[in-house]
C-alpha cells in the first residue's frame, strides 16, 4: 500500500486539530460556568461569615443570629418589635437588623404572583395543548413566550406608575371585574354548548381564545359601568372604608396583589412554556387510548393528560416559583417597599431582593448593614438554586417516563 | 497618477489642520476631573462640567454618582480630588481624612437646597407644625409629637378622609438620613411607609394619590404636587421660598458642599480652579436656580472666592 497523499493526510490531521480545540473550548466553559456558580457562593459565604465566626464581639459585628430573626425591644416601644430600618443618623441610635420581615415580604410577593399566574398559565397551557386550533397556538405560543423577555423594570413601572393608582381611583371596578370575570367566562362556555350545531361550527372551541375577547371586552366594561352601584349598595358608597371598618384591612396604593399582578404577568410566560411543553409531550397514544375507551375529553385531561404530566406542571411551577422570589425590579417599584409583616393582602412589603437593590450602593463595604443584605443574598441563591434543582431533577424523570410509555423522547 | 497626489496632499493638509487645531485654541487648563460622591447633585455636576468644557475645551469631567457616603473614602484613597457632597462630612469622615493626609479637606458650599413636605394638589392642607410632621412621620416620636396622627381627620380635613398614606426615601439615602435627624429629632420612621429609590418617584406617588403626604428634594417638585409650610415651635412660618431657603430659615434646608484634598498653602490646579471659578460664578449660579435648587447669597459666594484666592471679578 502506498501512503496515502501528504495533504489529505495533513488536511485529516487539522480536522482532528481542530476537533480536539472545539472540544477543549466547550468543555473549558462548561468548568467556567460551574466554577463561576461556585465562586458566587464561595464569595457569598466568605462576606457573610465575619457576622457570625469567630464570635460577634472579636470582628466588632453587633448581630447574633437571634437578633436577626426574632422580635427586639427598642428603646421607644412598649414591645419587642420586628423592625428593619439599617442605617442611623446620630451615634446614640442602634440600627434594627431585623430580617424577618425581609423574608416574609419575599414570600408573600412571592405566593401572591403564584396565586395570579398559576391558574392562569395552566389553564392556557392546558387549553393550548389540547383544544386550541393548531393554526391559533402557532401565533399565540411564541406570543407569549416572546412577553418573557419583557424586562421587569418595564412591568414594575407599569405596575407601580400606572396600575397601582387606576387600582387605587377604580377600587370598586376592579373588584367587580375580579367578581365578574371568570363567571362570565363560565357563562359564554355554557351558550357555546346550548348554540345550534351550525353557529357552533361558526365558533369552534379552538378558537375561543379569539371569539372570546369581545365578550371579555363586554365584560369589562359592565363590571366597571356596575362598579359605583354595586359600591353604593353594598358598601356604603365607600369600599375602601367599608374595608377598613369592617374587615380592618388599611388600602395600601401599592400593595401585595398589585405585586402578585405584575409578578404573576412576568412568571406566567415561563410556568405556560413549561407546561405546554409538558402537556403536549404527553404520548398521543395515551390520549387516543381512553378516548376509545370512552372517556370523554374532560376525563381524558383530568385522568390520563394531567396526572401524566403531572411532573412537568410542577416542575414548571417549581421554576415560576423561583423566578418570584428572586425578581428585583417588579417589586422594588410595586410592592411600596415598608418592612410590614401583615397578612392583608392591600398591605405593601419589602423583599430581601429590592432591600438589596436599593441599599446596597450605599452599605459602607464590609460593614455590619453590608454583610447582611450579602447575607439575603445568600438565602436568595441557596433558595433558587434549590429550587431550580428540584424543577430539574424531576423534569429529567418526566422525559423517562414518556420514553417508557412509548412516546417520543 | 498627478492628480492622485493631488488629493493625498490635500488630506494630509487637512489631517495637519486637525492635528494641530487644540494645540492653536490650547490653554493652560487641560485634563481631565474625576469626581466622586452624590446623586443629589449629579444632574447639577454634569450640568456644570458641560459649561467647563465649553469654556476650555481641554477640560473634561468625570461623575461617578453613588451616593455622597462614597464622596470621602474616594478622596481619602486619591481616586478623586473632587467630592460632590449633599450633607456636610461627619466629623469620623474628616476624621479619617485628616488622619491619612495630615491636613483636612476643602469644603466648598456650591448651592442650597431643601427637603420639602408635599401632598397631592387637591389636598386642602396648607401647613404643618413641625411636632405634626414628627407625629405624622414617626413611630417614636423625638421631636415631642404626643400622639401619634394617622387620619386626615386628625389633622382638621374632611376630604380627602382615611388614613394618610406615607412615601419617603430609601433607608441609606442622603435625603433620608437628613428627614430623619431635621424632622424625626433622629426617631424611627413609622413601618407602614412606602420607601422609593428616588425623589422623583416619591413626588409621582403622592400626585397619583389625594390621601398621600411624602417628602422629598425641593428640586423635584411638580405640578401635581403641592409642597406644605412648615411652622416652628415658636410659631413662625416657613414656605420654602427660594429666600427663605437661602437664608437656612426654613427648617429642612441644607447645604451642598463639594469636597477638595488640597494641601495648605498650596494653590488649585488649573482645571479644578476653573471647575470651582465656574461654580461660584454667576453663570454657574444660573445653572443651579434652573435645576430647581437655591443659588448661594451675593456674600457666601464672595467670601469662598477670597478664601480660595480666585479673581473677584468673574
């Protein structure tokens, strides 16, 4: 055999050169990626771990992890308070580090953006993957999987500038609009079913998403023309003090369900995405199969679609979650921003991620006030870490599951 | 092949013409400023660098706006020689720096300001008592408020009724810490208090809102707004007119200074002689009015241009 010509051999070589570059890169920024993940951690831990180790008294720190998460007495109060409020003005005041409201504000913004865009997401996910006209759900899936790239500052001005004071003027409207809405919607699916076969092939279930908008639109607008009678009826022509008289909740502009609204609008896009995509991959066979068995179309998604698909949806849950906790912007500019600690949902709150944001800047670097909010930081990562790892770990369970039930990977 | 040379001379006429262009207009001022510290007075620093360059083209500047806390640690370490400050240094700051450079800094007062309390424009309330604002604004009450006020009803108005809604700066803002120790005699502030992280959205708040009263920097004041009087325990009132500011009569008043590191005895360097000549002149003095803060009387600025030897006549 003769060797073979020079530069075919050379030309071999350089592809595998090459080759092995390529792999070298990718492999190199996967380590990067990791490493950069760990240092994050590593550099929280380390500015965090002055306050607590070696004992408080030798670095100067005034907190122990007691003082931090259970109420204190001020000079000033009757009774020992939860109260955040950092930095000082003259050397005989103490700053109030404590952190619990921090927290609670977190999780109640949180919960609340769920409450909203739970449903919601699920719902249009489940109405997407298995009713929707396919012509329809091509427009409408990259739709709103586009509205997740909308920034959250843009959202929380809204939120905060815009939404909050029309909420705050038409309390009463959007009350009704809440009361109205979704037993309207009821409605319209109770007519669709008792129109003539004809009409209703004129207005077929996958296109509800269209047909469906004059009637929101119709909707809206008698909840709001209703709204100063319904005020004048029920509540005494003033919702807001009927509210603080008789269920003694105070009407913050800013408040928790303002934060959960614009939340909710900024989580729903990636719960929808997940879900779909979870929803949609569940094995058509499965599908066809109880429908021959006869299951009609509810009892197919609530006995074979869901409970298959059940992983994905939570995991898709698990990663909104995620989002709402660790979001800035939304909240910074929404939620009002005082360190309450109250279960009323027209209270405002503070979360540990704006606390961060607007404080930060100004924490002298090293000092007491900087190392704790690092020390929200921390909790902040560890928590949505976890909770990514979890989303994860169960969706790579839901792919095997499909395989197993014959569907495609 | 003539008339290509042609051209390439005349390029590299032009190309000279550029070059040596800075050298023609040069004077003595040239570099660049750096300047570190408030955000308070970023818009009014940038303003002013603008005008510096202007009139010696030579001269940049360079703002660094995060908060007038970063102003002495930057002027301690040498990053800066420039320190925009919207509170005079607290005595650890000059502390620190007189320790690490044996000499204390330079203040120089460039404008007066001042934090005003405002409610919507609807809202009828003309004034308050300063033991009102503290009893309005506060958990603890300093300043000698006996009860706490929490209703418009408590404070004589009819319309709008329900509880005040209250909106103030971020905890860790230069404007907070001054509202806390003028206004709250150093208390704490009330909880259920909307914190934003600027004046200006403290002024939107309270124009969305007729129940709301906040308070925030004189210069953001709008129209939807309405900035209250303020009455001393001795009973004088206080609007926070121009005047009144710039005399310090009105009780949330202050000063803004900009810091210098210059060793005694010696003179300003070119550029920051012509920053500091701009400032305390009367075109710098316009620019402060126009941004909405109080320019400094005819004497203070006559006195600081002695003290920094500057010409007299602008």
């Amino acid at each position: 055999m003769s060797d073979p010509s020079p530069s075919l051999h050379l030309r071999q070589r350089l592809r595998r050169g090459r080759d092995r570059l390529a792999t070298a890169l990718i492999t190199a920024g996967g380590i990067g990626v990791v490493a950069a993940l760990l240092a994050i951690g590593v550099f929280l831990v380390v500015e965090v771990l002055p306050l607590f180790w070696p004992a408080p008294a030798d670095t100067g720190a005034d907190v122990s992890w007691q003082a931090l998460w259970l109420p204190q007495s001020y000079e000033g109060y009757d009774a020992p308070q939860h109260r955040w409020q950092p930095t000082v003005t003259s050397a005989e005041e103490r700053p109030q580090y404590g952190m619990t409201p921090l927290v609670w504000g977190t999780l109640k913004a949180a919960a609340w953006a769920l409450v909203i865009a739970v449903p919601l997401a699920l719902g249009a996910a489940i109405h997407s993957a298995l009713f929707m006209s396919r012509r329809l759900r091509s427009r409408i899936k990259p739709t709103l999987e586009l509205m997740e790239a909308l920034p959250g500052v843009v959202i929380g001005f809204i939120a905060g500038l815009v939404l909050a004071p029309w909420v705050e003027r038409h309390l009463a409207g959007a009350l009704a609009m809440v009361v109205l809405l979704p037993p309207g919607v009821l409605i319209a699916g109770w007519g669709w079913t008792r129109l003539p076969a004809p009409l209703r092939r004129g207005l077929p279930l996958g296109w509800a998403g269209l047909w469906l908008i004059p009637w929101l639109l119709v909707l809206v607008t008698a909840a709001l023309a209703l709204a100063p009678w319904l005020e004048a009826g029920w509540f005494g022509g003033d919702l807001r003090g009927w509210l603080e008289t008789r269920l003694g909740l105070e009407y913050a502009s800013r408040n928790a369900v303002i934060v959960g609204l614009a939340m909710g609008f900024a989580v729903m896009p990636s719960i929808y995405a997940l879900a779909e995509d979870a929803l949609s991959g569940v094995p058509a066979s499965l599908a066809e199969g109880a429908q021959a068995l006869g299951a009609t179309r509810w009892q197919t998604l609530w006995q074979v679609m869901l409970p298959a698909a059940s992983p994905g949806v939570f995991s898709a849950v698990m990663i909104g979650a995620g989002r709402a906790v660790g979001e800035t912007m939304i909240v910074l500019m929404a939620s009002g921003n005082a360190a309450l600690m109250t279960l009323s949902p027209f209270d405002g709150m503070r979360s540990m991620a704006a606390s961060i944001a607007i404080e930060l800047p100004e924490a002298a670097l090293g000092g007491t006030h900087y190392r704790l909010l690092l020390l929200a930081a921390l909790a902040l990562f560890v928590f949505t870490f976890l909770v990514n790892t979890l989303a994860e770990v169960v969706r790579v369970r839901l792919r095997r599951r499909y395989r197993r039930l014959g569907g495609a990977p | 092949m003539l008339r290509r040379g042609k051209v390439r001379r005349r390029w590299l006429g032009v190309l000279m013409l550029v070059l040596t262009m800075p050298m023609a207009m040069a004077d003595e001022v040239v570099g660049t400023l750096g300047a570190v510290g408030s955000d308070t007075l970023a818009g009014l620093m940038l303003r002013w660098g603008e005008q510096l360059t202007d009139r010696h083209p030579g001269v940049r500047l360079q703002l660094q706006a995060s908060g007038s806390a970063s102003a002495p640690p930057a002027l301690m370490a040498g990053t800066t020689r420039l320190g925009p400050m919207s509170r005079a240094m607290s005595d650890a700051e000059r502390g620190d720096f007189v320790e690490h450079h044996g000499y204390p800094p330079v203040a120089i007062e460039v404008a007066r300001d001042a934090l005003v309390v405002v409610v919507h424009r609807h809202n009828p309330l003309e004034g308050l008592r300063l033991t009102e604002v503290d009893a309005i604004f506060s958990d603890t009450r300093r300043c000698g408020g006996e009860q706490a006020i929490t209703r418009w009803r408590e404070l004589g108005i009819e319309r709008p009724d329900g509880p005040l809604a209250l909106h103030g700066r971020n905890a860790a803002s230069g404007t907070y810490g001054l509202f806390r120790q003028r206004a709250l005699c150093n208390g704490d502030f009330r909880v259920r208090l909307d914190e934003h992280p600027g004046s200006a959205a403290v002024v939107a708040a309270v124009a969305a809102s007729p129940r709301a009263i906040g308070y925030a920097g004189r210069n953001h004041l709008t129209a939807g707004v309405r900035a209250l009087t303020l009455v001393d325990a001795e009973g004088n009132a206080y609007r926070p007119d121009p005047e009144r500011v710039r005399q310090g009569d009105y009780p949330l008043s202050r000063t803004l200074y900009l810091y210098l590191n210059l060793p005694p005895g010696q003179a300003l360097p070119g550029p920051e002689r012509a920053f500091v000549e701009l400032i305390l002149s009367p075109e710098g003095q316009e620019t402060v009015t126009e941004l909405g803060f109080v320019a400094l009387p005819q004497a203070t600025l006559e006195r600081q241009r002695r003290r920094l030897g500057l010409n007299d006549a602008p």
